[in-house]
C-alpha cells in the first residue's frame, strides 16, 4: 500500500526518509566479539549437528510430524503432551524477561538466530569481498571482472550455506539420513523442496540483506524488552562524563592540558556498528548489545595509554555514581517464578505416566434397568498409551463389592501413541446390601506386560433412587 | 593508526527505510509468528488426516505434511490480511479535526 498517495499524510513525507543506507560493519576484535564467536560456533554448531546424531535406532532429536510424536533423546511425546510444549514456551519467554532484566539485551546481541546467521554472512562477505573499506569501495564501484568475481563468490557461498541450513531446519522434522539421499539422487517430495527452499530463502534475505532492519522493523521483542529495563539494568554506554569534549588528538597529548575528553572521535564505534547508530548519542532503541563498541573503543583507549571502559556494559545508576543493585523486586520475581517452573517442569517430565485414562459416561442413557433386574451403566474409556509399542490393557473394577463389569475382564490391543476408545458395561444388582441411588465406582486399567504400568479414573454410577 | 579511512558523515536525516516497505516487513513478519503459533496450537488437538479422509473419500489420500503445510500456509494468508488491513488503517487514519 502506498501511504504518499494518500491526502492525510503530509506530502513531503519522503524527506524525513533518507534512502536506506547499506551499513558496512567494519571488523573489530576484543572480548566480546570473541564471545559472540564462539556464541555463534556453539549455537549453529547444535543446529547444524543436531539432527544427525542417532539415538538408537532413531534420530536423536526428530519432530516426526507425519506420525505426529515429538522424538527428544530417550522421550517420545504425543499430542496429549501438548502441555509440556506451551510449558517450555513459557520458560523460554520467562527466561527472556530475566536476562533482559539483568543484563538487557543479551539475547540480541549473542543468541539470536538473526544476529548468529548475519555473523556468519558477514564472515562470507569478508573473505570475498574483504574488509569494509574494501567493501564500500566495491560497491561505489562501477562494474568489473573484479567486481563481478567477488560478489559472484559471495553469493554462491551465500546461496549454499543458506541451502544447507533450509536442508537441515527439514532435516528436524524428516529422517535428516533418508532427506540426504533422496537429496543426492534429486528425488525429494515437493514440500520438502519448498521448505528448503524457504527456510534457506529466508536466511539468504534476512542474514544477508535485510539484517538490522528485522530488529528495527520487523522484531516485537526489540519494541517491548525496554519494558524490562530498570536503571540497573546493564546496557552499553558511553561515559560522556568522561569522553567529552571528544576530539581528535596526537598520541601522547594530555588530553587535560588540551581541553578535550577521552573521546578522540575517532568513529570506530560508529563504524563497528551493525545496526548503524552513535552509541554516544545515548542509548537507543536500535542497539542489539552486541559490544562491537566496546571492544573498538577498548582498543583506541589501549593505544592511546588511557584506561579502558569508555564505552562499557553499565548501569544507569552507576552512571550517575549510584550503586547498582542486582538483587531488586522485579529480578528476584522473575528468578522465583523461573525457578519453580523449571522445577515443575522437569517434575512432571519425570513423573509423566506411560499411560492414561479417562473415563465418559454414556450421554444418553443415565442406567438401565435389566430384566435380570440388575441395573447397567455404559462407559466410554479413553486409553491413552504413550508408550513407543503396542501394549495390552486389561480394565477392572477396583474396590467395588456388588459392582461387576460386562464383559468381566476386558482386555483391549492399543497402538503405540494412539488414544484408545472403549466401551464397557458395569452392572450392580439393584437390591443388593449397598445403599442404592448414585454412587462412586473406580476403574483402572494395567498393562499385561508390565503391572507397574497403570492407571486409574473415577466415574458417576447412576441408579434409581429408592 | 589511521582508524578511519572512509569517515562517517554525520547524517542529518534519518536512516530510515521508507514507510510502506517499513509496514510491508512489519506485515509478513507478525503473521508469520502468529501464524506459526495457530499452527502449532490447532494441530497439536486437531489431526487433519481421518478429517479430510471423511470430506473427500474420493480423493488421493493426502498425508499430514502436505496438510500441515498448507495449513500453515492458510492461517499465514488469514493472519497478514489482518495485520496488513490494520496497519493500512492506522497509517492512514486522518489526523483528528481541531
């Protein structure tokens, strides 16, 4: 949609909007960036390793979707286990809130995908195009042999890692063994294809082109972690105090004598920016935390004999001579709340049962009277068995003096993962020495093959008041 | 050392990408993770195959990855005609008469 042919929005609107400019990051080495490597190295490393370690005779991690079961090591979880999966979200975003609250936007700038796969993208662009003066230069360039090379060999390594990744994101949730040969003899399934395709399409354009813009644009944890933000929390800063007024100087000037701060405007923070901002305008909403800053600025202050942390991860109360305080209402909630429910989730991880069930009386009959004179109630089981086999159920009335089940002893085949539905009959003499009217019956169900594997459920048995 | 060899010009107007290109990220992005979501969630207590086994007997069995994939594919179409019809409506709301 176009907002300028609109008579609302001002018309010289275009003007606020200087063309997009590319950002060239330029390199930087020192802590962080050696953080952020080997960050990267860990991260892609899983998820490019993962789907090809074998568990048994499975793949370790493998989201079978067509079977519809999750494969995670030694567990197998079911549909019925959605619970755990909306449970891990919630940690996972938890999580989010407390790092952000105590150490701001670390996940930006060290585990997100987008900040991970630019890094590796600019790395590619590095060694074909080189550094950035070379970069700004080629670009300005008119077109060469030259030209035409290097970007040729950075958009092939581009397209192949890119394609590599789509393969692998597919090789989740398809036998990452079979996706490879059927790849190698070009006879993948159309889906398959697409989703290569789209997953390695989307890495090509957000690693390689559009990069900060996803955090400027596109990403809501970017517009709302400030909310998380308090003055202790730690964010990139620049000691104005201390680098104003900035300036250019020799080495070896008293900074003091001359007037001037720490700064020597040397704009190698500037330029060591991906997302393209002055971290000495203050902070602001487009920074990802990565510490490119830092680690340039580090290294201005090392050659000119001053100390380091000019710019440096820090507080705003430090800033203003305030101690920090790490331990405050707002880190302590998010710590508590996290804990237990990690706590519970891995509780419940272990307690999980290899087995369920659930009991539905039959909705359109209350009981019926029969001529024997007994009265019936029907019942619907839901046998779930989440075990990776078939298994044998054997279903018995636990605790029922008078109360007998038709057939007496039930015994239902449910396949591995399959929710199981069966109808069984209790029956109850009418006029026995139990007190008639409605009453509590308990149903259980026990694996023949193992006795340990059961489980029980109670139900409503209706009868007529005397 | 010489730090910069292609200085920074400081700009004097934003670096900004244009408005619709802007909303048009915005769009695909936010359906994208909803989308993602609702497929996540209807699939988990939704198994699409015995469905569309009963609404076309006749036809080819289609298997569970071609219906989740299309299903994702639809709530994608469904979730940025939304964000797109808002953010169409909000940038292009007149502004409120004196």
């Amino acid at each position: 949609m176009n907002t300028r042919a609109t008579p609302t929005t001002p018309v010289d609107e275009e003007s606020y909007y200087a063309a997009h400019q590319k950002v060239y990051p330029r390199e930087v080495s020192g802590t962080f960036s050696r953080l952020r490597v080997t960050a990267a190295w860990v991260l892609l490393g899983f998820f490019y390793l993962l789907p090809w370690i074998p568990w048994g005779n499975r793949q370790a991690i493998l989201f079978d979707l067509p079977a519809r079961k999750f494969h995670l090591l030694g567990l197998t979880l079911w549909p019925q286990d959605f619970i755990f999966l909306a449970w891990l979200l919630v940690i996972a975003a938890l999580s989010l809130f407390f790092f952000t609250a105590v150490a701001g936007r670390l996940w930006c700038g060290f585990a997100c995908p987008q900040t991970v796969w630019t890094e590796v993208f600019l790395w590619m662009e590095k060694i074909t195009e080189g550094d950035r003066a070379k970069r700004i230069k080629l670009d300005a360039a008119p077109w060469s042999i030259d030209k035409l090379r290097r970007k040729a060999s950075k958009h092939f390594l581009w397209v192949i890692f890119a394609l590599w990744t789509g393969f692998t994101f597919v090789g989740f949730f398809t036998p990452i063994m079979d996706l490879a040969s059927r790849t190698l003899t070009l006879s993948l399934g159309g889906w398959e294809t697409f989703w290569v395709l789209f997953y390695g399409f989307a890495t090509w354009g957000n690693a390689g082109f559009l990069r900060e813009q996803v955090c400027k644009y596109m990403c809501p944890y970017a517009r709302f972690q400030s909310a998380m933000f308090d003055k202790d929390t730690l964010i990139i800063t620049y000691d104005a105090n201390r680098g104003e007024p900035r300036g250019g100087r020799r080495k070896g000037t008293d900074p003091r004598a001359a007037g001037l701060g720490d700064c020597t405007d040397c704009t190698l923070c500037v330029q060591v920016c991906p997302t393209g901002i002055d971290i000495r305008k203050g902070l602001q909403y487009e920074c990802i935390a990565c510490a490119s800053c830092i680690d340039a600025c580090n290294g201005v202050m090392d050659r000119m004999g001053y100390p380091r942390g000019l710019v440096r991860y820090d507080t705003e109360h430090a800033l203003e001579g305030l101690r920090s305080k790490v331990l405050r209402p707002r880190v302590i909630i998010y710590g508590v709340l996290l804990a237990l429910l990690m706590t519970g989730f891995v509780a419940a991880l272990a307690m999980r049962k290899p087995v369920g069930l659930d009991v539905l009386h039959d909705r359109n009959t209350l009981y019926r009277s029969l001529d024997s004179g007994e009265i019936e109630n029907v019942y619907m089981l839901k046998i779930i068995n989440k075990a990776e086999r078939a298994r044998n159920f054997s279903v018995a009335l636990t605790e029922a003096d008078g109360y007998r089940l038709d057939p007496a002893q039930p015994v239902f085949a449910v396949g591995p993962g399959e929710v199981f539905n069966a109808a069984v009959r209790i029956r109850r003499n009418a006029w026995g020495e139990r007190a008639p009217g409605t009453a509590t019956v308990y149903l259980s169900i026990q694996a023949l093959d193992d006795p340990a594997v059961r489980a029980t459920a109670e139900a409503r048995f209706f009868a007529p008041a005397q | 050392m010489s730090p910069s060899i292609v200085p920074d010009e400081p700009k004097n107007v934003a670096n900004e990408l244009a408005p619709h290109k802007r909303l048009a990220l915005t769009v695909t992005w936010c359906s994208f993770l909803s989308a993602s979501l609702a497929t996540m969630i209807f699939f988990a207590f939704v198994d699409p195959a015995p469905i569309v086994a009963v609404l076309t007997p006749t036809a080819a069995l289609a298997g569970r990855t071609e219906l989740y994939s299309l299903g994702f594919l639809f709530f994608w179409l469904v979730c940025a005609l939304a964000s797109a019809l808002t953010a169409w409506l909000v940038s292009t709301q007149p502004p409120p008469r004196p």
